[in-house]
C-alpha cells in the first residue's frame, strides 16, 4: 500500500477563516484528519464602511495566537 498524501485547505471569507486537513489514501479513500474554523465577521461593517486588512490582520491574530510583522 503507497503512503498516504496528506492535503490541507484553507478558506478565508469575509466571515470565517477554515482549515481543512486529510490523509488520501486513494481518490475516492480520503480520511479527514483535522478541521477548525475563525470566526472573523470581516463583513460586519459593510453597509457601515470599509473592511480592511488591517481589521483582519488584528482579528487573526486575535483569534490564532499568530503575530504578524
């Protein structure tokens, strides 16, 4: 039996940071290994003025533990 590909996802929205991985062991033989979700809410403020990256950049960093430089 071959070893296992692994694949990870991430999906970033205007609400939410995902993160997907799993272990393929064939095309139609995938195992999901790990999942997790940020809620970020970037949208919250779209009717009331502009999202920026700096408002997400605080929110993941917030929500993670990751510090950006």
């Amino acid at each position: 039996m071959p070893e296992p590909v692994h694949i990870a996802a991430i999906d970033a929205g205007s609400n939410a940071l995902r993160l997907s991985v799993a272990r393929a062991y064939s095309a139609l033989d995938i195992e999901p290994v790990h999942e997790e979700r940020y809620p970020l809410r970037l949208g919250e403020s779209v009717f009331f003025g502009i999202a920026s990256a700096k408002k997400f950049s605080r929110k993941l960093q917030r929500r993670s533990g990751i510090s950006a430089k």
